[in-house]
C-alpha cells in the first residue's frame, strides 16, 4: 500500500508539448475573452469596472499556466496548494454576480489546462445563455422619503402615506428637530410600491405630490442599492 502511495505522490504525469500548451492558452484566450464580452453585455450595474473585466480574461490565462504546471502531478499539486493558501483576497465585490464570473475564468482556465476544450466550450456556452435569461434582472430598489412635517400635521401625512402605498410604507424613523414645532419623519417603500401608486391614480411625482400636502416643509426622497460603488 505504501509503495503504491509513494508512487502516486513521486510519479510525474507525462510532460506536455510545445504544441499542447500553445493550444491550451489559444483556446484559454478565446474563452477568455467569450466570458470578458459577456460581463459587458450583461452588466446592468452603474459601476462597471473595465479593470475587473479584463482581470477576468487574466484569471482565466493565470489559471491554464498552473493547472498546466500541476498535471496529475499529486506532489506538486500539494505544494501549489499551500503556496497558494497564503494568498488573500480583499478586493470588495459590487455586484453578487461577479463571484460567478470569477468561479467561471477558474473553471475554463481549469480545463483547458487539462485541455479539455469541449466541456470548457459547452459550459461557457451554457453559462452564458443563462446570463442572458436571467443576467438583466433588475433589483426592486428601495426608496427613503425624509419629510419635514409640522408636528400637528403628522397624523395626517401619515394617513396620506398609508393611503398611496396601501398601508405598505414603513415607517423607519420619527425625530424631532431645530424647534419643537417640526418632526422628521422617515419612511421606507420599494420602487414596486411607487409604481403601484402611480397606477392607482398618483398622476404627478411623488416629490411633487407630498410637497403639496399641508403641513410638509421638506421633502428628501433617496434610493438605496446595494451596489458598491468605487
């Protein structure tokens, strides 16, 4: 048992040649550069990041080289992992999405290390008509509305907010402020919310609407994403 361990762990997989890897990193580049067109034409984000899309093709070259130089060599591969277990990554990710393309430039890189192109090209073809079926998915934003409002208006503002968002608006925050004649009311809706408003008959804009209310001095409406912007 122990000599076939030993020979497993010492015994080198048969070297590649010239041609092999000029092959590996033609169709690597290719791929590559499939997963790059694909990151623009799906990204529906507004901080598309020109760096991040080419480090993509980079990852996917970077990965053939190693899996290239690994083999079926279990020794090195061994060693390759501990080198490379020191290595941490703190680039911040904006978009969800963007872990998948990086899984996808290790997978190709992977294969057409070990220079299977046809699984490489099938799973990047499969991968890339599911983005186009699900990638322009849009997210249902949320939206802040910061009003000031007289301190004997608020009942009634309050109703109006129930009454256009269908008793659906949360109300995330009340302060006082400067003097104690004015409140500061936050509340909280999705962008779904709004345009179901609009539907119901809400003709003018929502800023326009709630700064006609009686009793609004100030009228703030802010949109949240969970995007990270650089």
């Amino acid at each position: 048992m122990n000599e076939v361990l030993n020979q497993l762990i010492t015994e080198s997989s048969q070297a590649l040649t010239l041609m092999d890897i000029i092959l590996n990193f033609i169709t690597s580049a290719a791929i590559g550069v499939f997963i790059y067109i694909s990151y623009r034409v799906s990204h529906t984000g507004a901080a598309y990041s020109e760096r991040f899309n080419i480090s993509l093709v980079m990852l996917t070259l970077v990965t053939t080289l190693v899996m290239s130089v690994i083999g079926n060599n279990i020794a090195l591969s061994l060693g390759m992992v501990g080198a490379l277990s020191i290595v941490r990554f703190r680039t911040a990710i904006k978009d969800p999405r963007d872990t998948a393309y990086i899984f996808w430039s290790i997978a190709v890189g992977i294969c057409c290390g070990v220079s299977d192109y046809i699984i490489a090209g099938i799973g990047s073809v499969v991968i890339f008509l599911f983005l186009i079926l699900f990638g322009f998915a849009v997210d249902n934003e949320r939206i802040l509305i910061v009003l000031k409002v007289e301190k004997d208006k608020l009942e009634d503002v309050n109703n109006y907010i129930d009454g256009i968002f269908n008793n659906k608006a949360i109300t995330r925050a009340q302060n006082t402020i400067g003097s104690k004649e004015y409140a500061e009311v936050i509340y909280e809706v999705s962008e779904k919310l709004v345009k179901k408003a609009k539907k119901r008959g809400l003709n003018e804009t929502l800023l326009t609407s709630l700064d006609k209310q009686e009793g609004v001095a100030l009228v703030n409406i802010i949109k949240q994403t969970d995007e990270v912007t650089q």
